[in-house]
C-alpha cells in the first residue's frame, strides 16, 4: 500500500497500480480515453494530464500522464491544477477537430464517454472553422455500424479486437491525423467478439447496427439485470427496453463472471423475444388425431384455457411433465411439484443426462475446485480435451486466451514491469506464452495460440486424456498401444501441468462422449493427488440451466417418452422444450400420439407446440424472473425487464411458473391464490440442500434503499405517462412489481453511492457510457461493491481425492471400410434453440454442410460442395460437402443444432453411419 496525497487529502491506493487507476478508485473523475481498465495503458490520448510535485515543497511540480504514471509513496498530485485543467481542455479541443456536430443524431447519444470527456474537461466552444477531414464508412456485417468520421484515434478498438480478443480482420491504417480503423475491404467483422466494439469505443465510431434498426436513447429504455440464455456460462447483462420490445443489449459488469465483455450471441440473439410469430395468447388446437394438422385453432382467455386444460389433464390416468434446461429453476421446480418428483422428466436425452450427472460428480469430488471465469483467466497451462471453446461456450474461450497471454505479465513482473503497462508487456512478451494444449476433432480458432494440438476422434481424445492421467499419477489406469509421437505429447502435457502452479483442465458435452468426461476427471484427480492445489476442473454444459436442472434432479426424456409409448401416463405437460430438437422426430411422433392431453407452455411456435391440445403462452427472459445456474455453479437471479400486459392489454403472456401455480390449482379445484417469487424461490431452497442458500443470496422483494425500491427507468425516461397514448388517453398506473426489488418507472434509487449487487444500468452523475460502471466498483476492474451478483452452489472439491481412477479406457478408434462416425460439432451461431430464431444471428450462421476428410472423399469421389447422403438410423439428409484435412479419416461431421429446423435432432450419441455420394437430389432424404 501506498499514501498519496491528492489535492489536499490523503489516501491509501494500491502502489501496483497507476495514478489513473488509483484515483479513479477512490471516486475521483480524471478523463481518459485510450486507458480501459480490461486493456491497461498506452499513453496514446493525453488526456489523463495531472500535476504531479515532487514533495510537499514543490510549487511548480510537472505534468503526467496519469495512466503511465505508476503510485509512489507519499506522491503529491493535484487534479485541479490550473495548468492540469488547461492541459486537459486543450487535448480535447485537438481530438474534436474533425468530429463532426452530429450528437443530436448520432446513436451514441446520451451513452457516449466522449461526450462526458468534453463536459468533464469544460470544452463547449468550438473554433475550428476549416474543412474537416472525413472518411468512408464500411460495411462490417449485421452486428456493428461503422461511423469513421467520428473516430478520436484512442487504438482502443484493434487493442481489443486483436490483442485482447485475436481478432485478424480489424486493424489501424494511414499515418498522422489520418488514421483509419476498420477492415482492407468491406465485409463481415469475424471476430466472435465483435459487438465488444460498440462499448469499447468511446465514441460512436462503432455502433451496435441491431439497436439501429429500432433505435431508442438510452434513457428512455427500461432495464433489468438479467442473465443471458443462449449457453450456460452465466454471463450478466442488461437488456433494455422500449413499447414492449428489447432494443438492445449491453454488457452488465460481473467481477467474477464475464466482467467487461459479451460474445455475439448473448449480446445479438435477441430477437427471439421481439418475434411477431409468437404465440401470446392460450391456443386450443382442434385435430382428429395427434400429428394431423389443425383443423382449426381458438384462441381463448386465461381463465377458459386453466379451465379446458384441466379437464383435459384430469381424464388423464397419469400425469407426467417434462422440463427443459433453457426454463429457469423455479419453473422446472413448480413442474415437479405438479406432476410429482416421480413423474417429473428433465426433458434431456438419456445419454446427455447421464453425462450432466457424471460432470456434476466430478465438479464435486475430484479434488480441484471449479474456477470463475475471471479465475480462469490467471491459470498458467490448460488442457482442452474435445472442446471447441469458441463454439461451445465462447466467453470461456476469451478467459482462456488471457490465460495464454499472462505469460506476458510475468516475464515483465520479472523485469518491473508493471501489469498495466500494457504495451511493455506485450513487447516483453513477443511469442511467449502460457502452454495451451487443445485436442479437438477439428481446427479451432484457438489453434494460433495452442502450445501442441491433437486432431483426432473422441475416444482417441479421451485415451489421450487417460494417459496424461497416468503420467501425472502412475496409480492411475495406463493406456496401452499409444504410438510415440502420442507418448511425446503425453508427456509434454504432464510436463507443463506440473510445472504449472494454477493448471486447468476442460472438457464438456461437445463431443457427447462420457469417455472424454472421464479422461478430464481423471487428469483432474491426478492433479489433485500431486498436491496442486490451484488446479481447476472446468467441465461445459451445452444450455443456460442445464447445471441447475441436473442438481434439480429428475428421469430423461427418453423415460418420458416411454412411459407415453407403453401406456403408463397419458397426460404430458411440457414446459418451454421442442422435444423434436432432442430426439428423433419419429419417436417423438409415435410417443405423443398415446398422449389423450398434451399441455405446452412456451414462447416460440415449435414442432412440439403445433402437437399440443392446449398452448399456454410463456414469457421469455425478458418478462420473467428466474433463476440460472452456470457451468461454473454459479446461481443467479435473472428479473423481468417489462410487463408484457401493459403496453399490449391483448396479450395473456404470463411466466411459466405462473401457469404452472395457476394450473395446479384449477386441477385441485383450489381457489386462485397469489404467489410471490420470493416463495418459490424458498420451495426451491427447501428441495436440494444445495439449493438451501439460494433465498439468502438475493435480495427479497421488500428490499429497499433509503426507503425506495430500485428504478428500473434512467431519470430521465421520457414519455412516462404517454406510453399508451397510442391505445387510450387515460393512462393506466405503471405495473406494480411485487416479487422484485425494482419498480416499473424512473421512481426509484437509481444512483451507485450505495452499494448493491443488482444493478440494471450504470449510470453516475457525469458517467453515462458503460464506463460508468467504475462509480459501482471496489476498485476499478475488481468487484462490485457489495459483492458480485449470484452465489455459488459448488465452489471447492472434496479435500479427500481418495475416489478411485475411472478405468474404463476406450479402444483406439479404427477406421471401418465403408462406415464413418458420425460427430456433431458446436456452432457458435446457429447452435441454441432460441438465438437462432434472430435474424442477426441468422446473418451469421454457416450453411449446413456435412464435413469430411480429403482422403476419406478422394476415395469417394467427392468433391467439395458435391451433394453427399448421410444416413444415421431411419434418418436419411443430403447436404453439401464441406472438405477438410483437419478432421481424422473415417469420422464425419454435421453442425450441431443448425440443422434441427431440418432434420430434427442429430443422434443423441455418438455411433456409425453409412455415408455415399447422393447421385440424385431427389432421392427422399431431407435436403438442405
């Protein structure tokens, strides 16, 4: 610790750290530009200027960049020096230049760090009266917008898009006051983390182009924390909302979660919740039989819906329901108690529940911990076993990559070099890096930076995992018939794993394949047994709550179905789950036709809602509360953005969990009564004694600061009370919230002086940028105030490591004459049920191809973008070839979760399949 004294009064800062970053930890306002607190310092803007003196004697002391500027000891600055402050206003005159007049309409507006800079700084005068310099804009995909003329030249986008993120295809052109950022040539930024740039920027260079085509000033949207859905790493954010649809989404700052930065999918996959097509009131289906098409379908109201489906539900002789894990903990929950813990189906397939229950084991007694995103950042060596992170759960991948580049922060710690200047580490650094060790079936785009990587099939991956295993610990199981390159790598790995002071393994559900998960325990275990008490064990789930389901508990989908098949239950109730994305549509088909009543509740028209007799309309994210739990454990509170019913009165949108209460209580002929989430949450608590913390963490409906629930609305939210002009003059009250801390209006506490973990937007006096979110921190880039959001329900490992080694080693994967396994790979756009009915996302995603090696299509006679038939079961789809020397011979690829519009689900595991050139297209296959 350090004392400095700052214009006059003394405070105790870190002396790791810089001027900047200490005084703006303690509250103080300096404007900055190219420092962000994610990317450290470069010195490029000069608008940090302070004066700094030499002792208490010195009078004229000298002006210093306070991001390069590192704490001393009993160091003398002084923030509101005349000098400082003309420094300041004059670096900002010259940045504004040749930016144009355009705040009035630039979409950056209200939400702009620059236009805070400029007020900070008191520059309001412009005196440049010449030409402007003025560029030519881009088109860079349907994720961000491109203004180049307002661009002040802070680097902040290309050190975020290629030293922080790896990004190629975005970079700095031209020279002097003529630089230019963007790509060679038009096109799509590729970059998974692209829309980054839209909060990065603290101009309105980059905008997010999916808010543009329905654009609102931040100030007039409504906000919530919420928690994003599309994969099951947890990040947190804050939708925003206007007239009934979410208009955009930004980052919300976690300090162990996602902290400053969003993947594309969870900051674009929206627009599933603004679709016109979805159902909003309850639909009776009227059909002969189950898989005819509806004759006819009525639309009914709440009451006559609760009403007809309980008759339905009642002649059934059994119930049975079946939950989903994109459906948060308390609708599942409310479920169960429906229909009964006996009678309750996850709603996964058998042989991904087995492999859930088996990653939850292993999260529990492996002997290493389960690290936060933020944790994973600091490991010093990582072993990926058949995980494509980029695909599968891309903000992972973005903390594995700042893992590989801490290297760069020792070697310049061993030198002096403090972490946060940024460019003498990265110098330092050159192509030194933290040893990452990927064993895909496939190339990655993390491939670049790996140490060693291994293309090969899964239980190949997994025998190479065993092995590790055994070379960290010699008690655990060997593995016979490695070749010696494979050997070499062995112990390469368990080399760098040892030496490794935070070594982290990774595996998941990529690849379908247990054998893979148990390779990881294993390696886990070993690491555990040799005393490294730092290691990690991250183990990835495909959806939003398929961790929290799994602690949950209940049988599989295939369970449910065969009790439909066999005549056991005749009754389903299915919440918020296409079953034809899980299964095969023919034993989907065959099963539902037994049901005599068919319930559904979702928000999406799926294959499932068309077979249903009653649909129930379900809120999606943005109009429910819930709650989630990631890949890391973590539970977290997502809250209800807006209520649906106000500004569309038509709508009969009601939470799942609502449904559900109200369904069991028409069933039992109870009267209706009201329940509160705070409750349920409770019910929750008391079903799993890992869930007993849950009520504790989050705050109680009744939570207030200073008397007043939270505001949901920025102060300054216009057209509070004309919001349904549109529909009537009288202006009904706004939604009063019951089961949330927050209020439906700008009526509220929406200031940072007070600590608190749900923040739904940051906002501070003179802060109205994402930067904002330095006024809610402990320290710049630490945690929240009061604690970072969420509580997590498994955290440390057994101490004990004495369970035994799986030894269940597979065979060497062979090559079979005429047949190839079939694999399904990750898609990153494209891959979840929900984010893939946006078009943005749509935008995005690769066409359904069917990938296969060189030789193995040579041998064929195939040739790239040939039509090829790939037959699997009683499943027979043509797809073009897709052609690759990456993938081993004798495996086949399709992508994952794309081709379920088509075909339905892929096989549930891995197996083996004839595949042939499809001479003619018409052949009866599905085509793509």
């Amino acid at each position: 610790m350090a004392t400095i004294h700052v214009d006059g009064n003394d405070y105790e800062v870190e002396d790791s750290d810089n001027l900047l970053h200490a005084c703006l930890s303690l509250g103080l306002d300096i404007p900055y530009f190219c420092w962000h607190p994610a990317m450290g310092s470069v010195g490029a803007c000069r608008q940090c200027a302070v004066k700094q003196y030499k002792d208490a004697d010195d009078t004229r002391g000298m002006l210093v960049m306070s991001c390069m500027a590192p704490v001393k000891d009993d160091a003398y600055i002084s923030i509101d020096d005349d000098e400082a402050k003309a420094f300041r206003e004059t670096v900002i005159e010259w940045l504004m230049v040749n930016h144009p007049h355009d705040c009035p309409v630039c979409e950056e507006g209200g939400h702009c760090h620059l236009q805070d800079m400029t007020v900070m700084t008191g520059h309001d005068r412009r005196r440049y009266r010449f030409k402007k310099r003025t560029h030519r804009n881009q088109y860079l995909g349907p994720f961000v917008a491109h203004e180049m003329n307002r661009c002040i030249t802070c680097y902040r986008c290309v050190r975020f898009y290629q030293d922080y993120a790896g990004g190629e295809d975005l970079g700095a052109f031209g020279a002097h006051d003529n630089v230019y950022f963007g790509r060679y040539e038009e096109g799509t930024l590729e970059s998974e983390f692209s829309g980054n740039l839209t909060e990065v920027c603290p101009t309105g260079v980059f905008t997010d182009q999916t808010h543009s085509d329905h654009y609102t000033r931040k100030w007039d949207l409504q906000f919530a924390p919420s928690i994003c859905h599309q994969c099951a790493s947890g990040c947190n954010i804050s939708p925003g909302e206007r007239y009934g649809d979410i208009r955009r989404i930004e980052n919300r700052y976690n300090g162990d979660v996602n902290r400053y930065f969003l993947c594309d999918r969870g900051r674009f996959g929206y627009g599933y919740v603004n679709r016109k097509d979805r159902p909003t009131r309850p639909e009776l289906f009227q059909r002969s039989q189950r898989g005819d098409a509806a004759q006819g379908v009525t639309l009914m109201e709440i009451d006559e819906a609760l009403d007809r489906a309980a008759d339905a539900l009642r002649g059934a002789k059994r119930l049975i329901g079946i939950g989903s894990p994109r459906a948060s903990l308390e609708s599942n929950h409310r479920l169960r108690e429906l229909v009964g813990a006996e009678c309750f189906s996850t709603g996964i397939e058998a042989g991904e529940l087995e492999r859930l229950q088996r990653m939850q084991a292993l999260n529990r007694d492996s002997g290493v911990a389960t690290p936060s995103l933020r944790e994973i950042e600091a490991c010093d060596a990582v072993l990926v076993l058949g995980e494509d992170l980029l695909q599968s759960a891309a903000r992972l991948a973005l903390s594995v990559r700042q893992a590989v580049r801490g290297k760069g922060v020792e070697l310049g710690a061993e030198r002096g070099i403090p972490e946060w200047n940024a460019e003498a580490v990265k110098t330092i650094a050159q192509d030194a890096a933290h040893p990452l060790f990927l064993a895909t079936p496939e190339a990655t785009k993390l491939d670049a930076i790996a140490t060693r990587t291994r293309r090969a099939a899964p239980d190949d991956i997994a025998r190479l995992g065993f092995a590790v295993a055994h070379a960290l610990d010699p008690t655990a199981p060997a593995v016979e018939g490695l070749d010696d390159a494979t050997q070499a790598l062995v112990g390469e790995i368990a080399d760098a794993l040892l030496a490794a002071e935070r070594p982290l393994v990774i595996a998941g559900e990529a690849l379908a394949s247990l054998a893979v998960i148990e390779a990881a325990g294993n390696v886990a275990r070993a690491l555990a047994r040799r005393q490294k008490a730092g290691a990690g064990l991250t183990l990835v789930r495909r959806e939003a709550n398929s961790v929290g389901l799994g602690l949950l508990g209940g049988e599989s989908l295939d369970w449910a179905l065969a009790q439909l098949e066999q005549g056991d239950a005749d009754g389903v109730v299915i919440l918020e789950n296409d079953l034809y994305a899980r299964l095969p549509a023919a034993r989907i088909d065959a099963a539902l036709s037994r049901a005599s009543a068919l319930v559904v509740i979702d928000h999406q028209r799926t294959a499932t809602w068309e077979q249903a007799d009653i649909g129930l309309p379900a809120g999606t994210f943005a109009e429910s509360d819930g709650t989630l739990v990631s890949l890391e454990g973590r539970a977290q509170r997502f809250y209800q953005v807006f209520d649906p019913s106000y500004l569309r009165p038509d709508t009969r949108i009601r939470e799942s969990w609502r449904w559900l209460h109200a369904l069991q209580a028409t069933l039992e002929r109870q009267p209706m009564t009201t329940v509160l989430f705070d409750d349920l949450t409770e019910a929750v608590a008391g079903a799993a004694a890992v869930f007993a913390p849950l009520h504790h963490a989050m705050p109680e409906a009744q939570f207030r600061i200073h008397g007043l629930k939270l505001a949901r609305e920025p102060h300054r939210y216009s057209g509070r009370t004309a919001m349904r002009a549109n529909l009537d003059v009288n202006e009904p009250r706004a939604p009063v919230d019951l089961d949330t801390p927050f209020a439906f209006s700008m009526e509220g506490y929406a200031g940072y002086r007070e600590p608190r973990r749900e923040v739904p937007f940051a906002w501070a006096p003179g802060w109205n940028s994402p930067q904002a979110w330095n006024k809610f921190q402990d320290e710049i880039g630490g945690h929240l105030r009061a604690g970072d959001p969420g509580i997590r329900l498994f955290r440390d490992a057994d101490a004990t490591v004495e369970a035994s080694y799986c030894d269940a080693i597979p065979e060497a994967f062979a090559v079979r004459d005429g047949e190839w396994q079939m694999i399904a790979l990750p898609q990153l756009f494209g891959g979840d049920e929900t984010s893939r009915r946006a078009e943005p996302i749509q935008a995005r995603m690769a066409p359904p191809a069917v990938t296969l090696n060189d030789a193995d299509a040579e041998a064929l006679g195939i040739a790239a973008d040939d039509p090829v038939a790939v037959s699997f079961g009683d499943t027979r789809i043509t797809l073009p070839a897709r052609l690759g020397r990456d993938l081993p011979r004798g495996l086949v690829a399709l992508p994952q979760g794309t081709l379920a519009p088509l075909v339905g689900a892929l096989p549930a595991t891995l197996g083996w399949g004839r595949v042939a050139l499809d001479t003619a297209a018409a052949d009866g296959g599905a085509q793509a």
